[in-house]
C-alpha cells in the first residue's frame, strides 16, 4: 500500500500542469497589453468585447492541441484594441525606411533565422541550447504548424524544413530547463531573481509566434510619434525594442527620439542576458530577426508572466 501511495504521488508530481482557458486568456493579454498591470486589471481587459487577442491565443493554442480544425482558427482575428489602427503617410514611409534597414541586415545573412545568438558577438553555451530533434508530438506539431504555412501562403526554399525547425527550436528552449538570474535590483517583483523555462507548453508559444508574426520570418512593427519611429518590434515573437538602442538610429535621425526607454527587449537584455543598462553591447535588436532569440526572449517573458498569474 505504502509503495503504491508513494508510486501515485511521484506520478503526479511530474505531470505537467494543465492551463485552464482562462489562464491561457489572462497570459495572452499580459503578454499583448502589459505584464505590469495587476492581475485584476488583466482579467478586467481580457473581457472587453472588442479585445480578441486572447480569445486567438486560446483557438489556436486549441488547434495545436489537436482540438480545433485549421479552417475554423483561420477566422480568427487578433483585435487589440478598442480603436482601429489607420496607417498615416508618415507611418507608411517611416515603414518602407524600416524594411530597407531590415532587408540590409537580411541580406548579409541569408540564414541569419537559423543563426546561433548572439549575432554580432561571441556566441554563448548558455543561450543556444542544442537542438532536440526527437520528442513525442513532434510530427504532429510540424504537420500543424506546415499547413498553417501554407494557409499563410509563407514562400520559402523548404516549407518543410522551415516547419521542422520552428517546432524543434521552441521545444528545446522550453524543456531545457535554462536558468537566469537577475543581474541588478529592480523595484518591479514581477522580475525573479532566479528564473528557470520550465512551464509553458509548446502550444501556447507557438501559439504567440502565429499571433505576433504569423510564422513570417521577417515579421516588423513600428511605433511612431512626432515624425519619428520611437519602438519597434521584429522577429517571430515581436519584442518591443527602443528605437534609440538600433544601429541604424546612429545615422538615420528619424530612428529614435534621444530617450532611452526600457521596452521588453531592453529590460531582460540587461536583467538576465548580459547587456549593460541602455546598451546593446551583448545581444542587440538583430538577435531577435532569429528564431532563437525570438523564442529566447518570449520564452523567459511568457515563464514571468506564467509565475505572475498562474503561481
């Protein structure tokens, strides 16, 4: 009896927490509309009518679970806001000059998505985990995420490989158990002084990344204010990144605006990863152009978050 009990509680200790809806929701609109409102004010917008970010996490992190069909996550809208975005002239040229600085950096690495990180940098063990390869729900996962490519209409050398590699890259950085610590004090208790990528479903990562960039691999956002692109954001999981901390604000005076301001990028740059406060003199904005530090960056953030509503 005594070894049975003992067999039951070790089984039980490592399954793995299953998410409700609602958590995947409250995630989904920390992880959208920010992680440091409280937790009140978080289900508060979740439940907003015309906010339907969650509400998409949630299909498609369904339909990588195999309980949604493709053609019924394919309505799905990612609405975030109560205000529909209207694209200016100076948003549509600030946005053409960003694409040719993108396509610049593109274009001296045609596989810079499958680039180790830190790009300009020596590469680190720590942040470049080696790629597991074998691991149940794999095939299924490629097959999902390959028809979404194709639903997506993404033109690439080898869909196929492409799929394989965006499956393969998430899971090893979500069961590797890497672990962080915090570099300096911070005020906010909402970033751990230790922290360890241990509890976010494959699903729901992937989920983000077809939210966020819809699996394109050069995916990019601009935030503009006063004629002048102030934040960005690229890659599969569209980090926020101050525009004053890219290369290209040191000749480009439209890029940045003099005022240094700790976006998602910057704050666990310098928090866990080894960048100096308002640097990027480790890991910098072109890290995020690859899948590693794409799915590095929202891996870590998406734990935090997990922490903060879940724990």
């Amino acid at each position: 009896m005594k070894k049975f009990l003992i067999l039951s509680l070790l089984i039980l200790s490592i399954v793995a927490y299953s998410l409700t809806n609602d958590e995947i929701r409250y995630i989904a609109t920390a992880y959208n509309k920010g992680f440091s409102r409280s937790i009140e004010e978080i289900k508060k917008y979740s439940m907003k009518e015309n906010y339907l970010y969650d509400d998409f996490i949630l299909n498609y992190y369904n339909y990588f679970l195999g309980k949604m069909e493709l053609k019924d996550v394919l309505k799905s809208k990612t609405i975030i806001s109560d205000k529909p975005f209207i694209p200016t002239k100076t948003y549509l040229k600030r946005s053409i000059e960003f694409k040719t600085y993108l396509n610049n950096i593109i274009d001296k690495n045609k596989n810079i998505i499958y680039e180790k990180i830190p790009i300009l940098n020596k590469k680190s063990k720590k942040l470049n985990p080696t790629i597991i390869k074998k691991f149940k729900k794999r095939e299924i996962l490629k097959e999902r995420v390959y028809k979404l490519l194709k639903a997506y209409k993404i033109n690439m050398n080898d869909l196929n490989n492409y799929a394989e590699a965006i499956v393969d890259y998430t899971y090893t950085y979500l069961n590797s158990n890497i672990t962080f610590y915090r570099k300096y004090n911070i005020s906010s208790n909402f970033f751990k002084e230790k922290i360890v990528v241990k509890d976010i479903p494959v699903e729901l990562l992937l989920s983000f990344m077809v939210a966020e960039s819809r699996l394109r691999p050069y995916s990019y956002r601009i935030e503009i204010k006063n004629d002048k692109i102030y934040a960005f954001s690229i890659g599969f999981t569209h980090i926020l990144v101050d525009a004053d901390f890219a290369y290209i604000s040191n000749v480009n005076d439209k890029f940045g605006n003099n005022k240094f301001d700790m976006y998602n990028f910057n704050l666990l740059s310098s928090l866990y990863f080894g960048n100096e406060k308002n640097k990027e003199n480790y890991l910098s904005d072109i890290d995020l152009i690859t899948l590693r530090g794409s799915i590095l960056y929202a891996s870590v953030l998406l734990q935090l978050i997990y922490e903060k509503i879940v724990l």
